[in-house]
C-alpha cells in the first residue's frame, strides 16, 4: 500500500538535490535486492549477502554524495 506525499518541507540546502539521480540509485538498489533473490533462491546465499551488504554500503555513499552536493551548491548560490 502506498502512501501519497500531500507537501514535504526541504531544507534551503537541499533545494539544488538531484531527485532524479536519488531515484536512479533506488532504483538501482532494487534491481541488485532482485538479483540477490535469485542468487538466494538458486543456493547461493553467500553470494546474495555479500551483494546486499556491498549495494548498501554504495548507495549511502551514492545519495549521500547527491546531498552533499546540493549543499556546495548552496555555499556557492549563497556567496554570491
């Protein structure tokens, strides 16, 4: 069941985010969730693990590179 947004409150700093890339990276993240489904389902639970772990670890760094981005530009919007 999904849920609808009726408003969101953005931070100033995060007004410049790319969404779009945000959306790119799940979207990403959820084609890995479905192969390591088949690599657990197929008996390799190992393997299915460690793509979970390691998608996990690069789509924090991923959206959290977006972030940290949107607020450089923020600094720079600001200073001028």
């Amino acid at each position: 069941m999904s849920k609808k947004v009726r408003s969101v409150r953005v931070p100033k700093e995060l007004e410049t985010l790319n969404l779009s890339g945000v959306i790119h990276e799940c979207e990403n993240y959820l084609r890995d969730l479905e192969s390591a489904t088949l690599l657990k389902q197929q008996g390799n639970r190992e393997a299915a693990e460690a793509l979970i772990k390691t998608r996990q670890s690069d789509l924090g760094k991923r959206v959290g590179l977006l972030v940290w981005e949107a607020r450089v530009q923020f600094g720079k919007s600001k200073g001028d």
